[in-house]
C-alpha cells in the first residue's frame, strides 16, 4: 500500500452530558431486551422438561 492511500484517523469526541444519557437509556434497553429473551427462553426450556419427565412418568 502506497502512503497517499492512506486516510488519516478520524478523533471521535467525547459525547455531551445528554448524548451520554440518550446512549446509556439505549444500551440499557438493548440489554433488557436481551435478558427478558433469555429468561423467556429458559423458562420454556424447563416447561418442556418438567412435560418430558411427566410423560415418561405416565407411562
């Protein structure tokens, strides 16, 4: 690669006091999101076995 076709690095800037409340609200919603789908899901994951362990218990 020749020098000139390097760009140069772009600085990124702190965010203001409000841009940082609006990007903590926003992970803190994605992270809720994702903990309400894993508990979801794990509930259905021991739903299902407790099903499983009744049926073979019926036989």
């Amino acid at each position: 690669m020749r020098f000139f076709e390097f760009k140069p690095i772009k600085h990124i800037k702190p965010l203001t006091p409000p841009q940082a409340r609006i990007h903590n609200i926003k992970a803190n919603i994605d992270h809720s999101k994702r903990a309400l789908k894993a508990e979801k899901d794990l509930q259905q994951r021991q739903a299902e076995a407790e099903r499983q362990r009744k049926q073979r218990l019926g036989r």
